[in-house]
C-alpha cells in the first residue's frame, strides 16, 4: 500500500522524513539537492558572496528551528524555504541599508572611477531589488526563480506546484509591472 508521502517531490519527501525521525543522512541528502538553487537566488538578491553565506546559514538554522510548522497539506518545502530565505535577505538588506548610512562619515576617496562604476552597478541592483520586492509576491518568486536561479519554467511549475501556463502569466506579468516601474537607464 502506498502511503501519501510517496506521492510528493523528493525533496519533501526527504523533509518529511528528517522530521520523522532526524535522521542526519536524510537530512544531509535534502540539503545537497536545495542548496544549489537557494544559494543561486540568494547570491542574486544580495549581489555578496559573503553576505550570501550568512544568507544560507541563517536560513537553514530557521528551518530547523520552525521545522515543526511546515505542512506540507499547505505548500511544498521548496515554497517554505524560499519564503525563509527571501524574508532572511531582505532583512539582511534592511540592516546593511541602515549600517550604511551611519558610515556615509567615513573617508571614500571620490575620484577613484572604479569606484564610480563599482556604485553605479550597486545603485542599479540596488534598484532592481526594490522594484522587484514590490511586486506581488508570486510575481516576486517566478522572477527570482527563472532569472536569478536560472530555473527553467517546467522546474519553477514543479517547485511551486503550478501549472506552467500559470508560472509563464507570473513571468510576463511581473516583467510588465517592472518595466512601468523601472527607470528607463537599468532596463
């Protein structure tokens, strides 16, 4: 007889059973097939490998912390992680736009013009992420997912457990509402 946990993807099968029973290999298993995708979206939203590493760890530590209130009657683990690891960058974000305006005091040479162009790319991700944060949120996540991760529409569709058709409206969507609301110079 099968049992209803045989008919979800891997990677939640593999989470479900790590709640079950803790068991460090299945959870080991579960980290190396989500990991590379998160790290990619991750690394995308903050643009810092550093700072992309503290991204993870911290994302991982809250799984496991609030591992209990996963359900996956209400979404996939993929979906549950995700969420954890964008509102973990953005929060990130938040604090590294606040620390960076107490050391606007500090000494910057200003005519070094790698430096110049250095802010002029940052100033331009920085924008990007801002418009893209105030989306919808599944426009949010299919943007991310497709063009940050480098994730293929069936892979998003699956992950989200979506129809296809559904993720390609979410894409051309949440491109429309960027482009009205992106300066002309970073499209």
């Amino acid at each position: 007889m099968k049992k209803e946990s045989d008919n979800l993807p891997m990677e939640d099968q593999l989470f479900s059973e790590f709640c079950q029973t803790g068991d460090r290999n299945t959870f080991e298993r579960f980290y190396h097939m989500v990991q590379p995708w998160l790290k990619r979206m991750v690394y995308r939203l903050c643009a810092d490998a550093d700072i992309t590493c503290d991204i993870l760890q911290d994302t991982w530590k809250t799984l496991l912390t609030v591992s209990d209130r996963y359900d996956p009657r209400k979404g996939r683990i993929t979906n549950f992680i995700f969420t954890i690891a964008r509102n973990t960058a953005f929060h990130h974000l938040r604090h590294a736009k606040r620390f960076s305006r107490m050391a606007n005091g500090f000494d910057i040479e200003d005519n070094a013009p790698q430096q110049a162009e250095t802010f002029e790319t940052a100033e331009k991700a920085k924008m990007l992420r801002e418009s893209i944060s105030s989306l919808r949120e599944s426009y949010q996540i299919v943007l991310l997912l497709h063009y940050y991760s480098s994730l293929e529409i069936k892979e998003i569709a699956n992950m989200l457990n979506e129809p296809e058709g559904t993720i390609k409206t979410w894409l051309r969507r949440g491109r429309q509402q960027l482009a009205k609301i992106l300066p002309v110079e970073i499209q």
